[in-house]
C-alpha cells in the first residue's frame, strides 16, 4: 500500500502546480500546503493537517467533486467580456 505522503505527491504532480491553489481552496487547507508537500517543505505533516486534501482526492477518484480549474485559467478574462474595448 502506497504511503499517505507518497499518494498526495503523486496527486498533486498529476494535478499540475497550477491547480494547487484551487485545490486547497476546494479542499478546505491554506493554499500554500499542496507546493510544501509536493516540494517537501513539511517533513512529515500530521494526518489532521493532511486529510482533507486525502479526503478531496478521494472524492474526486469517486467522481464526487470536479477537478478545480486552474487558477490562473479563471483570473484570465473571457472574449465576451473583452468585447466592444478597443486596442
């Protein structure tokens, strides 16, 4: 069986680093915690700090929850509203 630590890295690579923000906000963790545990910045986190996340990427293998849209793909704005600006 694969380590807590080990699954949550391997899921935040797959996600991609321009998810992790929306993951934690999904999750309900600080936003900073998915790049420490990716980068291992926090050595060996307590299960209280991590199970949300754990418990998010279960219910996103469940297909409970979508996978968040990136950040930095929300903040970006649409055609329609660019619409009638000029240059």
């Amino acid at each position: 069986m694969e380590p807590i630590i080990d699954f949550l890295k391997r899921r935040l690579r797959e996600v991609g680093p321009s998810r992790w923000e929306a993951v934690a906000l999904a999750a309900g963790i600080a936003k900073t915690l998915p790049r420490k545990i990716a980068y291992e910045d926090r050595g060996n986190p307590g299960v209280q700090t991590v199970q949300p996340l754990l418990d998010y990427f279960n219910a996103l293998d469940r297909g409970e929850v979508p996978l968040p849209v990136p950040v930095s793909a929300r903040e970006m704005p649409k055609p329609a509203d660019l619409a009638g600006q000029g240059p």
